[in-house]
C-alpha cells in the first residue's frame, strides 16, 4: 500500500529543482508539453478554459508540436481525442460540468474500446441552475464511466498527476482513460509555486511506447475497432474491462512510488493526515483537503483528535487503503461537494466509502455531511463544527442516518 | 493501391475486395453495393471512420469482420469529429517521423442519413469548416433503417416511414427533404458530388476524385433499401436508375465551387414510375403525385439554372 506520510517535503528532494509560479491550468498545460501530446482536442468551458488557451500558446510558439483540433463540442472533443488515440498518438482533452456532460456517452466508448486518452477536469457544478464554480458534480457523473480517476489537491499535483496519467493509461497492463480533476478556481485559477520536470524526464517516467504495442489503426495490421457486441460477448468485453481496472491498481501504485523516488514526491491511493490516532476522522477529495486539513490543525491544538483521508484515486477506489486507516477510528465523516438526490445516502463519496467499510465488516458511528456546492465557500469553522459532530457520535455511538447539508442559509439554522 | 485516373469501364474496376462477404446486410442492399466499390477504389492505405447504422452494424457483429482495412466506429453522431481525430493524428505522427512522411493515408468516414443531415449534421460542419483531410461518403437509404425505418431529415415527401405512417390523417412524410448538397456547399469544400450505384462508373469516378482531393469532400450517394423502400430484392438497382432519369437524383460534382451534372438526362421519366415501384409510396393518390412531380420540375429548374445549361430535360411521357 502506497501512503504517503506526511513529511516536510523539502527534506524528500534528491535534486532542488526551480520553481515557478504556476495556475493549475499553467500546471495542465505544462503537463501536456512536457509529455509531448500529438493531439488535443478541446472546446472551452469556464473554468477549464485557461487549459485550453495556454495549450494553444504553446503550439502558437513552438514549445509544443501538436495537433489542436478546434472542435465545434464537447462531444466532438472527446470524439476527435478517442479516434487520435486509436491511430496511436498521445491524446489530451479537458473540460469542465457541462461539456463533460456532453462528452457523456464518449466517456463509455472511450473506455470501452480501451483507448488511453488523458483529461483535466476543472471541476465546476452542474446546471441548473447555471454556476460556474467549484463542486465535484461534474466528476462523480463520470464515475462509472470506467475511466481512471485522480483528484488533485494543489497546483504541483495537478502537474504530477497528470505526468502520472499517461504512463497509467497508455501502460499495456491497463490501457484505460484516465481524468486528473483540479478544483474549479480554487486550482484553476489560483497561483501557486510549482516545480515542473524536465521534458526528458517526463518522458523518461511516462515514455511513448513504440507503435504497435498496441492494437491501433494502421493499414499494415487492419484491425476492426468499435465492433457490435452481442450477448455471447459483451459481457466478457466488459469483464476484461473490469480486470482490467482492477489491474490498473498495481500500475498507480508503481507509478506513484517511482515518482517520489524519482522527485521527491511520493504519491498513494490515499493521504492519510494525523491519522495514526485519530479518533474522528473526515475523509474527502480534491483541494477540499487542505480546508479539512486546517480544520484537523486547529483541532489538534485543542487537544482532539482529529485526523483526515484524502482520496487521491477515486477510480478505482482504494477500498483496502481506506479500510485499514479507517480501522480504529471512533467515528467517521464524509464530506461531499456533489449530491445522488434521492440516494440511499445523499453524499455519493459516503456511498463508497460506507460499503467499503460494510463490507469488511467495520462499522462505524457515521456522518455524510455536503457542503460546498455550486462554489459556497466552506469555512474551517464548517469542518470543525463536523468534527464536533463526529465526537457526539463517536460518544453516543450512532450513526446521523440522514445525510446532513451544511451551510445552508435558511432560517431552521445552516444545518440541513 | 488507390485509383487516382477515372476510369471508363467496368472492367477497370479492381478484382480485390477489401469490404468483403458474409456481412450481414440484407439481399439487395443498395448501401453495402456502394461500400463495396469505395473500398475498391481507396484501397489498402485508408482508414475508415464509420458511424453507427445499417452498415456498422452488419459489418462487425464481433468477433467477425468484413473489413480488411483499419475501421473504426464510436458512435452515431460523430463520424466527422472522429475521422477529425484520426486525420488529426496522422499528420501529428507523421511530422514527428512516427509514421513515413511520403505515405499517403486517406481517412474515409462512412455514415448514413441519420448520422449525416440530423444528429451528426454538428460533427460534420465542424469536419468540414476545420478544413480536415477527410473523403465523407453519406449513403442516404432516406430514413433510419437500422432502428426500424423511422424517417429522418433525408426521408423524401410523401414517403411512409413507421413514424410517418399512413393514417387517415396524415399519409406519410409531409416534409421536403433536406438538402446535404447545399449543406456542405456553403462551407465551400474542394469537392462536393452526388451518386447513385445504378450508375457505377459515374459513382467511382466521384470516389475516385474525392479520394484524391486534398481536404474535406463529400460524396452523397442514394442507396436503396429493400425493406425500407418496400422494393424486391431484385430492384433496388432499377428503382435507383429511375432515380436519375425522373430526375429525382441529379447527378451532380461540384469541383472547387463549379457546379456541373455529370450524368445528362436528355428526357426525363414521370416520377410516377419511380414512385409506383416502391411500396413506400403505394399510398400516394394522384393528387399527391402531380405535386412530386412539381417538385421535382422545380428542382430541375434550379439544377439546371445553377449549372448554367439543360442539363435535365422536360418529362417526356410514354
Ligand atoms: C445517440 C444515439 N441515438 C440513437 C441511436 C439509435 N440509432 C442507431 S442507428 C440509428 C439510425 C441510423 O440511421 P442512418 O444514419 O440513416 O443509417 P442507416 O441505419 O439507415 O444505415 C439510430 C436512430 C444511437 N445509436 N445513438
Ligand atoms: S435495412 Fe436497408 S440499408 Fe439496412 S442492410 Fe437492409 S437493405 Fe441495407
Ligand atoms: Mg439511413
């Protein structure tokens, strides 16, 4: 199990290397040169624009050689970014809301066919009604999409996400799509410092493998991609699809681990935070961590303890990683920033996070609190206020079955 | 190797078959004649992007295939972004020394009406206004076969389709049929033409210059269907020349904005003895016929006006 500790991370470095500063967008875009992408197809949305448009610099400028295609949709995106990584090039896209949700039926076929297309999401709520500011509704719709799926909490990840992204995808063990979220605004647009690799580097970790490695279209090994599956096939299609998810553990794994060897910088299916006695814990995803984080600060200096897990792959979802740094814990919380109306829980990160537990049998006193929708601001005083939840009822030991929407201007008080 | 000169007999047509047999199209498919033959012509060194329908769909019921050429099909309505995308990689691989600098590779989409003039109409005109190196053949069989005959934008006047059914109300398709030509000439493409299997020569020699434009073209081919026209299997080559000599289906090339009819029809025959061959229009009462066949003497007009000369002569009657 891959988890990072949480070590000063100056003292990790092998080589100091430069650093800049950098939007998460910057840090997508960089991302894409340095791995050398041959094509990118896009269609601007707020907030993932600036991708786009730093994308386009580069190849105006010559620091990219490239292919843009300046598709008319979202649809067409993801369609143009499938067939570029059929004919065997190094594809990239993103998006954000509601252009991901018109690549929707893409996302499927992307997978399906196995085509190991990389994205940044800029995660941005759904409409409507209409907003454009960060919730993580856009990507839990694509959660059953059977793409790889890697949340980032700051600029730097962003970056290192990403470079980890097509040595994922494109490996032969997985050949999968995988998505890299930043947080609308909070990482999109927000500068921070960032250390970039050198291009060599780059492409050294994430290498393009030689043509033919995989199936691609090429006149001189015709082959038939996008066949009719009927019932005596499609379900092993799909169960190889399956392994192959599962498959994909063991190269995140790897990759993440190579990374820190390599750069300093570690990375795991989780980051665990003041975990190790932990008696509440909040588990979340994305940039929303490092508010959770500063709310286990203040705990900690009261005395409580707190700790935090933050998901970094939600796909496929660390159910063991959890389980264990979960194990002791007196109660548990999940905050989401997305919700399954009418869901058995409202919370569709809590739905995972509680079957994973049930079914190894760990059982405990539960909270599924939302939050942060459409852009709301989530105060560190909200994350502690949750905490204090927590210790009622790691006390009384019950679970809140009712999820429990926080925040919330309305005159019964801001809990919901 | 592709065709690059026109040919003038049907003895030039290559002997290799690279859409092959054992597909699973109906007897008498007009659309599985037409693929066919484009395949002959492109040869080996293209990649075919074909959209969901008919052809995707008899063609590749996994795990067989009738396709010696590299195909792939994502979906409905993206035939033109994804032949963008395959475009798109070629020239990335091939200016980065992945793939042989001096070797030609077409990219060839494949899409019915459905995918074309409706729900794929976007993805088209976003492949044709980028300028992509594409060849786009639309086999119009006008309606969606593959879902049940369901009528599309292509679907002619008059035309029973199961959603534009026959009733007491209403008889069948009360609509024109949109025009793809128009379409795809006001986004000023090198190559434009129509073609009809009946007329195979003709229909090659389009292929054959569509391949060898360099940028979008596109080719709008009729294809009869025999269920969906309600015609015996023996009749779909019949049915579809009488498309062109009612005048029904001009044969048109529209080379760098020229237009010019390709096949002249000196006199032209009654729509009524087009429509009387197809079960598809067994409803329509003699009232209904005399106002087709008005359409289709203005649209002759117009033909004829554009290409500056009578093409399309007057209905001669029996
Ligand atoms: C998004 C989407 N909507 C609807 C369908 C169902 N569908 C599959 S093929 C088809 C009709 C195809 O018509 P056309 O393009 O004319 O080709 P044909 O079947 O006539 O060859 C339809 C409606 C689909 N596959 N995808
Ligand atoms: S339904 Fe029509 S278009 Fe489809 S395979 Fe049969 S004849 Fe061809
Ligand atoms: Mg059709």
């Amino acid at each position: 199990m891959a988890v990072v500790e949480e070590k000063p991370r100056e003292e990790q470095l092998p080589t100091r290397k430069k650093k800049i500063a950098a939007t998460g967008s910057d840090a997508a875009a960089y991302a894409v040169r340095d791995a050398d992408v041959d094509v990118v197809a896009v269609y601007p949305i707020t907030p993932q624009a600036p991708i786009a448009e730093n994308i386009a610099q580069m190849i105006a400028d010559g620091e990219l050689d490239a292919e843009l295609i300046h598709v008319e949709s979202e649809h067409s995106a993801m369609s143009a970014a499938v067939a570029a990584a059929a004919t065997g090039a190094r594809s990239f896209t993103a998006t954000s809301s509601q252009g991901l949700e018109l690549m929707h039926e893409i996302l499927y076929i992307a997978s399906g066919l196995r085509q190991p297309v990389v994205m940044a999401l800029a995660t941005r709520a759904l409409s409507a009604p209409i907003n454009i500011w960060n919730d993580y509704a856009d990507a839990m719709g694509m959660r059953d999409t059977g793409w790889i799926m890697i949340f980032s909490e700051n600029v730097q990840e962003v970056y290192d996400n990403l470079v980890q992204a097509f040595r994922i995808a494109e490996h032969p063990d997985v050949l999968l799509p995988v998505v890299v979220t930043l947080d609308g605004y909070i990482l999109s647009h927000t500068t921070e410092a960032l250390e970039p690799l050198d291009r060599e580097e780059v492409l050294s970790f994430a290498p393009k493998r030689p043509r033919g490695y995989r199936p691609v279209l090429d006149p001189d090994h015709p082959v038939t991609i996008g066949v009719l599956g009927a019932p005596n096939w499609y379900q092993e299609i799909k169960v190889q699809q399956a392994l192959a998810m599962r498959e994909s553990r063991r190269v995140i794994e790897e990759a993440g681990k190579e990374f820190g060897k390599r750069y300093g910088r570690e990375y795991g299916f989780i980051e665990p935070y003041y975990m190790d006695d932990a008696e509440v814990a909040i588990v979340t995803l994305g940039a929303t961590s490092s508010l959770v984080k500063a709310a286990v600060n203040r705990l900690r200096e009261q005395g409580v303890k707190a700790g935090m897990v933050k998901i970094r792959v939600f796909r496929p979802f660390p159910a063991e990683e959890l389980a264990k740094v979960l194990e002791n814990v007196n109660a548990l919380g999940v905050l989401d920033r997305a919700v399954s109306f009418g869901g058995a829980l409202e919370g569709p990160l809590a739905m995972e996070v509680l079957s994973t537990l049930a079914v190894r049998g760990v059982m405990k006193p539960f909270i599924n609190f939302i939050h942060g929708l459409g852009g709301r601001d989530i105060f560190v005083k909200d994350v502690v206020e949750m905490y204090q939840k927590l210790l009622e009822a790691a006390k009384s030991g019950k679970s809140v079955t009712r999820t429990l929407f926080y925040g919330v201007r309305s005159r019964k008080g801001h809990v919901i | 190797m592709a065709l690059t000169k026109p040919i003038k007999s049907l003895w030039e047509i290559p002997r290799e078959e690279r859409f092959v047999g054992g597909h699973a199209a109906c007897q008498g498919c007009g659309a599985a004649l037409i693929l066919r033959h484009l395949m002959k012509v492109v040869g080996k060194d293209a990649i075919v992007v074909n959209a969901t329908g008919c052809m995707e769909v008899i063609s590749t019921l996994f795990p067989r295939t009738a396709w010696r050429n590299p195909w792939l099909h994502l979906a409905f309505e993206n035939a033109g972004a994804a032949a963008s995308g395959v475009e798109a990689a070629l020239k990335a691989l091939q200016r980065k020394g992945v793939l042989d600098k001096n070797r030609y590779i077409k990219v060839v989409a494949i899409a019915g009406d459905g995918g074309t003039f409706d729900i794929g109409l976007q993805s088209l005109s976003g492949m044709l206004e980028r300028g992509h190196d594409v060849m786009y053949v639309v086999y119009d069989n006008e309606a969606y076969m593959n879902t049940g005959i369901q009528r599309s934008g292509a679907t002619p006047y008059g035309a029973w389709t199961t959603t534009t059914p026959v009733g007491k109300k209403f008889r069948g398709e009360w609509r024109p049929k949109k025009d793809i030509v128009g379409i795809a000439y006001a986004h000023r493409i090198p190559y434009i033409a129509t073609a009809n299997p009946a007329y195979p020569i003709d229909m090659i020699n389009k292929f054959i210059k569509a391949y060898n434009t360099r940028g979008p073209s596109l080719v709008h081919v009729l294809a009869p269907c025999t269920p969906g026209w309600r015609i015996p299997e023996s009749k779909s080559i019949e049915v579809a020349k009488l498309a062109v000599q009612t005048g029904m289906w001009v044969l048109l090339e529209i080379e760098n904005g020229k237009p010019k009819v390709t096949v002249k029809v000196r006199k032209r025959r009654p729509v009524r003895e087009y429509l009387k061959m197809q079960g598809r229009f067994r409803h329509l009462k003699d009232e209904d016929i005399k106002k087709i066949q008005e359409m289709v003497d203005k649209y002759v007009e117009e033909i004829n006006r554009w290409v500056g000369e009578e093409a399309i002569g007057p209905v001669e009657e029996k």
